[in-house]
C-alpha cells in the first residue's frame, strides 16, 4: 500500500513561526516591503503561525526597556531601528502607543564601574548626560546620592508596554495583506535536497519555500527537525513590582540600569518595577518544554525570595527607599539567551529558505523593529542593519540539547550588565 501524503492544508511563500514580538515585527516588515500580499496577484503572500494568541509567552512578561545604550554597534542600530519603527506606526494607525520617554540613568557605585560605563556610552550616537551622586538623586529620587559614583543620563530612552507594541505590528502587518493562523501547532521544518519545502504541523503541512523561525523558548527544538542546532537555552527572568508610592517612585522617574547589584529598574503607574539577575539563573532543556508553559514550574515556586534576598542587600544600598515598601506583584517567564549573549538572526546557509529571528538575550522588545527590519531585508533584498555578528553559526556547531549549553546561556544572563 502506497502511504499517503499529508493534507496540505496552507500555501504561503514566507511563513514565520511565532507570533511574539520579535515575528510580529518581522511580518510588519516583510509586509511594509511587499506591499499587499493577500490574494493571487498581490505578490510574494506572508503567513503568520503559532499555536498561541499574538504576543503571550515572552513578550506579554518584558519589562520592555528600550535602553540606547549597547555594548556593541550593531545591537544599538537595532534599538534606534526600533524607535525609528514605533514613529512609523503611530503615523500609520494614527495613535499614541504609549512610549514613555522617561530617560535612562546608568548608575555606577565604584570607580571600576565607572570606567566600565564610559566605555558603554562612548560610542552612543544620542546625547549622554553626566551627573555625579547629588545630581542622579535630584533625578531619581529612589537612589542614595552617597552610594552613586557617577551616572550617565541618557534623555532620549524610554519604555513601552510590549503587548501594545507587538500588537501594533501585527495590526500593521495585516493592513498590508499578511495573514495570521494560530492554534496551530508546528511539529517540523520540512526540508527537500537542502532546501525549505514547508512545515508540518498538527492539522496539516504548509507548503512554503521560505520559514522564519522565531518560535522564542520553542525555536531551538524547531530547528533541530531541519537539523540546525541553536546556541541558545529557555532561561528564566523574574522581576517584581512594589506596592504603589509615587511619592517614592514618580511616574516620570528615570528607568534606571543598575550594574553593581545587578538589577535595572522602571517606574509603573506609581510603582517600582525592578528585575534582579542573581548570581544562579536557571535555563531548561528545550527538548523537554511542553507546548504551553503556563504553569510549568520554572523552580520559582518560592516567588523569587531567593533571588531577592540574595541581591536586596546591594540593590537597596541603592535605592534605599525599597526598605520602606512592600512588594505586590512577582512575575516570572521564560527568555531566550544564547551562550554569547548575542540574538541569532538571518540566513542559515545549510538549509536555503530558512531564516531565524531568535536569541532575544532579555532585548527583544528594545531591538525588535531594526531586527524585523533585517531579518526581512536578508530574505528579501533591501536595507537593514548588518547581522552578520549575530549569524547562526557563528560558535560552530553546537548540541541545543546539551548541559553545558545550557549553563553557558544562563550565565550569560546572569553576567549581563547592560539594559
């Protein structure tokens, strides 16, 4: 008996895989390139997939600061991409999407950290604001003058609700012809002599010569099926929020990167939000990730006191007044880092028509329109930030299954000092 064929149940020339903010804003892209691309002569047609609603893994849990300053060129073109991508779309849905243009203060405690901080704004194309102690808590009055050494105020950063953002692209992407299914689930990236032939997925294949794997914590597991193993690990990110005290925490309070107790923080609605990294992140195995990770115990289930107790010593030697307030919200997720702490966007030259935008490395909010841009100027042709520094095998080949990965990954996390 001759096996049959799987039902083909969609048609697309581009389908990305994943509907957080990191394929949303490659879909905005490939849409505002392509024009209206719905119907059989619109052009090269786009399909979205994922078997969640837009935006409620990762993305709907960031704390989404969009900090300009990078250690490298090529992650900060991305950021001023992003802000560059918020402008246009408030120009083209013609609304407010809530960019709080609060600044960014960069806050170093000790000489060495100092030095370290000039290094990381000297290359900064937007202004940069140096303040001594007296001068950062005129700022933010949440910090301790005596234990700040220097600051450097960036006034043009700012923050957004990712949801917001993320939804924002996919109404734009839509409005130029892309089309969206989700709960569907993507089991395989079907590969045909080297080349993208599709995907299979839980209700049928989908016949495409081009996928964008941007799957987040799933997005190793789904390359491994075309055999392309990622340098990345699902790590958990935590922050909390204090009890409302804008007397403490005024809404036009700076976002704050605080590298000497490794931590960063942002005013909410009259609150203290603030992430703490710890000293021990914990990355999972992305083999063993069930397809919802509502509920999966991410060894959190203390509410993060361990984390919080272990940094609260150096995070409240800065800002004193978190002695004074209670917490009211812990929010935990899964990011994607990789061992480098660097994304994994572009072209895989293994297998032709597959593209990845992965490796958020807790920046995927900030970079999120210059990655969208890229990704669909490296399928497509056009301008776009060079992402070449993040290309897939740049560590060489890799096991995305492997313990020493993993641990890599996380301690990228746990040793990242930027915003």
């Amino acid at each position: 008996m001759t096996p049959t064929s799987p039902a083909v149940l969609d048609r697309a020339d581009i389908v990305v895989v994943g509907a957080g903010v990191l394929g949303l804003a490659v879909a905005w892209a490939l849409g505002r390139a392509l024009g209206q691309t719905s119907g059989p002569d619109g052009g090269r047609s786009v399909l979205v997939v994922d078997r969640h609603p837009p935006a409620t893994q990762a993305t709907a849990r960031a704390a989404a600061l969009l900090t300009r300053a990078r250690g490298d060129a090529a992650t900060a073109a991305l950021v001023r991409d992003t802000y560059a991508a918020i402008a246009s779309l408030e120009e083209e849905l013609d609304e407010d999407l809530g960019l709080r243009r609060v600044g960014t203060l960069h806050v170093a405690a000790s000489p060495a950290r100092v030095e370290a901080l000039r290094a990381l704004v000297a290359g900064s194309a937007d202004p940069v604001v140096w303040l001594d102690g007296a001068e950062a808590a005129r700022r933010a009055p949440c910090l301790s003058a005596a234990a700040v050494e220097r600051a450097a105020f960036m006034p043009m950063d700012g923050f957004i609700d990712p949801v917001r953002l993320a939804d924002a692209y996919r109404r734009s992407a839509r409005r130029s012809g892309v089309r969206f299914r989700h709960g569907l689930s993507v089991r395989a990236i079907r590969v045909e002599h080297g080349a993208v032939a599709g995907l299979d997925t839980d209700q049928g294949t989908i016949a495409a010569p081009c996928v964008v794997n941007a799957a987040g914590a799933w997005a190793a597991g789904l390359a491994w099926t075309a055999g392309i193993g990622l340098p990345q690990a699902p790590v958990r990110s935590q922050y909390w929020i204090t009890e409302p005290r804008p007397d403490l925490f005024p809404r036009d309070l700076p976002a704050l990167v605080l590298p000497d107790a490794g931590a960063y923080a942002r005013p909410e609605l009259g609150a203290l939000l603030f992430g703490l990294r710890g000293g021990r992140s914990v990355a999972f195995d992305p083999a063993a990730l069930p397809d919802d990770t509502t509920g999966l115990d991410l060894a959190d289930s203390d509410g993060g006191w361990e984390t919080l107790e272990e940094g609260w010593e150096g995070l409240a030697r800065l800002c004193p007044p978190l002695l004074r307030v209670g917490i009211a919200h812990y929010v935990s997720g899964l990011s994607t880092y990789t061992a480098d702490g660097r994304f994994v966007l572009g072209p895989v030259p293994e297998v032709l028509g597959l593209c990845l935008a992965t490796g958020c490395c807790g920046a995927g909010i900030a970079a999120s329109g210059g990655i969208g841009r890229a990704v669909a100027a490296a399928i497509l042709g056009g301008n776009g930030v060079d992402v070449s520094s993040f290309a897939p095998g740049r560590l060489g080949a890799v096991d995305p299954f492997s313990p020493a990965l993993r641990a890599a990954c996380a301690g990228a996390r746990s040793g990242k000092t930027a915003g």
